[in-house]
C-alpha cells in the first residue's frame, strides 16, 4: 500500500474532541475518544474482582468497578498507545494480561496486547457514497488473502466493474490465530487481522472499492468465537452458556443485554466506521434468542438512517422467512436452491445433500417459485424447520452455485467444473445470473477455476493436530473416504501448502478456456444489467412447474409488468416447453432453433421476456 492511500498521522496525534452526546457513533466497549488527548477505556468482566490498564511504559492504572460488571477508565492516552488490561479472578494475586475484547486493532496476535486506534485518523475521499439499491445488488464473494490481500483486491477492482459485479463480500477480517484463515475462528471480533493490514488500510480499501461504484459487505460471526486466544470465559463467565452447546463450543448467551451491546455495536463499527454497505451474519441458526436477530436488524437499521443504503444478509438453516420482512434482513442464502440444483447437477447424495434427493425435480420448481424448499417439513434428522416463504419478493434469496462453504466444506476443495457436465453448468449459470433473485459468485468462478479452496487455518501445536484429525473424521461416513488410508488425503488444514493451493493463480484466468467463461459471464450479466435489474423492484413470482425429469420453468412478473421465464433442462433428453417467441439468450448458442418449435434440448436453459399479455404462452398452457 502506497504512503499516499492512507492518512496517516504520526504518534503524537491527538485523538479529536468527542463528547458522549455527539452524534458521532462511538462504541461502548473498548478504548473510545472521549474529548482531546483522552480515551476511555471499558470492559465487561463480571468474574474478576479488580481490572487494571496497563500501557506499554507506564504505571498501572486500577479502573472503577460498577454494579454490573464493568470496569471503566478515562485517561490521557495517545493513538497507537499499546495497552492490555490485568484481570484479577478468585483471589489470583498475579491477575492475567489480556487484549481488549473490543480491540480495533492488536500486536503480537490473538494473545498479543491492544493498540488504541484513532477512528478519525483516516480522512475519507469518496465520503458521499450511499451505496446501491439491494435489487441492483451481484454480489461476488472473495476471501481477502486468497486473492493476494489488500493491494490484491484493488488490483482486480477494474475487472469486476467490467464483468459486472456490483459487491464484493469479503470472508471474515476478524483477528484469527496464525497468518491464515477462513476468518470464521475469529476471538477478536472488532479487530482487523493484523496480516491483512491496519484499520486505515482496510478503510483505504472500502474508498477505492466505492470509488469504483462497487459496494462492498462484510461477514460477520456472531455465533461462536474461535478455539485460540478467547480469554473471555476467565473474566466475564456469563458471556457464555453451560446449558447450551454449539458444533463450535459453549453458546454465547445473547439473553444478556451486554452480550447483546457487544455485538450490536460491532455491527455498527463496520457500518458507520468502515462505511461497509451491509453485513452477512453468519449462521444465525446458532444463535439460540430470535428476538436478538430481530433487536439487531432494527437497531442497524435506525442508526444507520434512510440516506444510505444498508443491506443484510442471513445465513439461517432454520429458514425463518418472518426475519426477512421489511425493515428487517434484505435476503438470507438460499441453501436449498443451491443444494438441489448441486443434487441435479452432480448426483451426490451424501450429507446434507440428502435432503434434496428424494423428489428433487419438484424441489427445484419449489426453491424457484417459493424460495424454500423446507417451509415446516421434516428433514432427514427428523427435525421440522423452516416458515413459508411464497409470499416473498425472489429478492429476499441469495443464490449461488459455489460459494467458500460448498466448496472448502468438501474434502478436497473441489469446485464445480471437477463435478458437472460443463453444458448442464453453463444451463445453471445462466438460470443464476438471470433469475430475479439477488446472484452471488465465487472468486474465480467467472472464469471457471478449477484451483481447490481448501479449508485453512493456522493454529498451534495441539490444537492443529486436533483440527487435522478432526476435519478428516468429518469425511468417515462418506463412501470416497471409509478408508483410512484414502482420508490421509485430505489435505492438512494447517499446513502452508493448503494455504498456498487455494489462492488465486493469476494466469489460470488468460488461458483460452478461461477467457471463454469470462466472455460468457460478461454477455449474461450485461443481460441482467439491461433487462432485469431496472424492472426488479416489486417483482413477484408467477408459477414455477415441473416439464420433466430434470427439467423445471419458473416465471415472475417484473415490477414493470413484464413477464419473465426461465427454463432449464438438466437431464439427457430434450423436454416440451410452452413456444414463447424468439428467447432473449440460450445457455446453447445452438438451441434457439428447437426452442422455437416448443423443444428444449438437453443440458440447456433458456430466457424469454415478454409483455405481460404473453403470460399464457410462456407458461405452455
């Protein structure tokens, strides 16, 4: 990063006046500038006796208990002042140094000391942008470190304007153990992983990005914290519930208002610091108090105020459509559109594919019309899940057909051209680009990569050896890998070269065949752009059918009146489809022909757009 892109200041800065009532956000927790040369710093530790702050070569300072549970103290402090706090638990004479849990920054990693960060350091080049419309949103989803970091990323921005992609999301930035990571065992969730840079690069980042006309989404984890360098169960116990597990530990217990506070304002940092555009919340499913979600998404909402677009996403595996009415979450990820349409397209039925075996046609014409396939059914665990979810706009449903979990979830990281007909891909590439649904790409999916993306972390001793042998009993029960000896070869998430296999390889892009996906993804988005996106607001789905095995049309009226069909063919013979004119694009640039004469060939999809007084036509009846 260039000395130019960032506002720097020097150590002897001082922080600017902000007083409490001003209407400048400041978080709760942590060390915040209270007015000139002075920061406040606070802590929730209701199982410590006494905390004191301790400055990197100054004396201990003790700060004020209150009833509770916090610690408080305002100092005179410096930016850049180096601090941890010494925590004191049943009658430790010694205490234990901790970081800030609320740190924006740290040194010397998970377990290292705090750094107080100066919100206002860097001074903002495009502070006008108020973002983009969610029906405008084609959302590309890029872990940070895979794509050669911060400089990495704004290397390509010119590229993706030109593919036509209008946000990124990046994987979580939240401190990590190590060098790597997926970013989902963050313990610092305020902090940005001191490998990708310090809070003014990453807010360098979010200008260019803006300056580009793209936005840009973060996700969040606010379900668990990662196994390595969580001190918070030594101080403040009652952040957590012994009553209640997680696959990733004990829950954390949001009926608390300052658990709630903690994260709620973590949100708001992102927001309102970082001027992110909107936030992925990561598997909410685990997050136990449904009227938290429902406190979250109203608060954001109010803070952030109508004059910039804010969007956000859920990932929730109990499908609860009454979180995404208005004023709440725009979208969640549509898993079961995608775990169909991986069953149609590969034929696995293991896992969580399970679920979508059985009649999966049919589901496929549900997760089109409806958004859900699991609407209060029963899945394979025996467990109902889910809410109805017709009645809402297809743009409450993120769809993809790669994305880091149902690629790096795999043993071996394989994406998509490894695993389907590259016809039957393409059939549902066009059918993602083009449904009235909100799509959201992989990176390096638009040139059709075949890199792995493995699953990576850094973790120490013990602990990596408990990962690796952990993530390769996940694969016992499946066929491929019974043996023994064939899950030695799985790769070892800790080690460097797994790292190293799922970064972007930044010719694989020129090759001939690459450059062919990245023409097609170009002509398609371009179509979306044109004739999709300007008519998206107040659309509605119309019907969505079954025309064979494999095969499925679904049809929406677009907010202008216009009707749109899409239908797709995944099996091996051509299937009947209702005659509806000349098509707007064919995945098969030799399908038209039959698709006049009320045939669809095989491994093809196809897109009309019409009047709406064509309704009946379209639909084949």
């Amino acid at each position: 990063m260039s000395a130019s892109s960032v506002s720097r200041g020097s150590n002897v800065a001082t922080l600017r006046s902000r007083e409490v009532a001003d209407s400048v956000w400041s978080s709760f927790y942590g060390a915040s500038p209270t007015r000139e040369g002075r920061v406040r710093f606070r802590l929730w530790a209701p199982s410590a006796q006494r905390v004191a702050l301790e400055r990197e070569g100054q004396s201990s300072l003790p700060m004020e208990p209150t009833a509770d549970g916090h610690f408080e103290l305002e100092t005179e402090c410096l930016p850049d002042t180096v601090y941890r706090y010494r925590v004191f638990v049943d009658g430790d004479e010694d205490g234990l140094a901790v970081p800030d849990p609320a740190s924006k920054a740290l040194q010397g990693g998970v377990d290292g000391a705090s750094c107080v960060i100066d919100p206002d350091r860097y001074t903002w080049r495009h502070g006008e942008w108020s973002g983009r419309p969610w029906e405008e949103t084609i959302i590309y989803e890029v872990h940070l470190g895979a794509c050669g970091g911060i400089d990495g990323l704004r290397r390509r921005l010119p590229a993706l304007v030109e593919l036509g992609v209008t946000a990124i999301e990046l994987m979580p930035l939240a401190e990590c153990p190590g060098q790597h990571n997926w970013g989902y065992d963050g313990v610092q969730p305020y902090a940005v992983a001191s490998y990708y840079g310090t809070p003014e690069a990453l807010k360098a980042l979010i200008d260019d990005v803006h300056g580009h006309g793209l936005m840009i989404l973060l996700d969040v984890v606010y379900n668990h914290f990662g196994p390595d360098g969580n001190f918070l169960g030594h101080y403040a116990q009652p952040f957590f519930r012994e009553d209640l597990a997680t696959p990733w530990g004990d829950a954390i217990d949001f009926r608390r208002p300052q658990v709630r506070r903690f994260f709620i304002d973590n949100a708001l940092m992102w927001l309102l610091e970082y001027r992110f555009d909107g936030l992925r919340f990561d598997a909410v499913h685990a997050i136990s108090e449904r009227d938290f979600l429902v406190e979250l998404g109203h608060t954001l909402r109010e803070r952030v105020g109508p004059d910039r677009h804010c969007h956000l996403i859920l990932e929730n595996e109990h499908n609860q459509a009454s979180l995404l009415e208005p004023g709440l979450f725009d979208a969640q990820w549509a898993d079961d559109w995608h775990n169909t349409m991986h069953v149609l397209l590969t034929g696995e039925r293991e896992g969580y594919y399970a679920d979508f075996v059985e009649n999966a046609t049919e589901k496929l014409a549900t997760a089109v019309g409806e958004g859900f396939v699991y609407q209060g059914q029963r899945s394979r665990k025996g467990e109902a899940r889910g809410e109805s979810s017709g009645h809402l706009p297809p743009t409450a449903f993120v769809n993809f057909l790669q994305n880091h979990d149902q690629i790096g979830n795999r043993a071996l990281g394989d994406r998509l051209p490894h695993l389907a007909d590259p016809d039957a891909l393409d059939a549902a590439t066009l059918m993602l680009l083009l449904s009235p649904a909100i799509p959201l790409l992989f990176i390096g999916e638009e040139w059709g990569s075949t890199r792995p993306f493995l699953f990576f972390t850094d973790h120490r001793d013990a602990l990596a050896d408990a990962v690796r042998e952990g993530r390769r009993r996940e694969f016992a029960d499946f066929s491929a890998f019974e043996d023994p000896d064939q899950r030695e070869r799985i790769p070892d998430p800790n080690a460097q070269a797994t790292y190293e296999a799922s970064c972007l390889d930044e010719e694989e892009p020129r090759a001939p065949q690459h450059r062919h996906y990245q023409g097609r993804f170009r002509q398609w988005l371009a179509l979306r752009h044109r004739h999709v996106i300007p008519a998206l607001k107040n659309c509605r789905a119309v019907a969505a059918r079954v025309l064979g095995d494999k095969a499925v049309q679904g049809q929406w009226r677009l907010g202008d009146g216009q009707i749109l069909t899409i239908a797709i063919n995944l099996s091996a013979q051509p299937v009947a489809v209702g005659s509806s004119g000349t098509p707007l694009v064919c995945s098969r640039e030799d399908s038209s022909d039959p698709v006049a004469d009320g045939q669809l060939p095989a491994l093809t999809s196809v897109v009309w757009l019409q009047p709406s007084d064509g309704v009946s036509g379209v639909s084949g009846e």
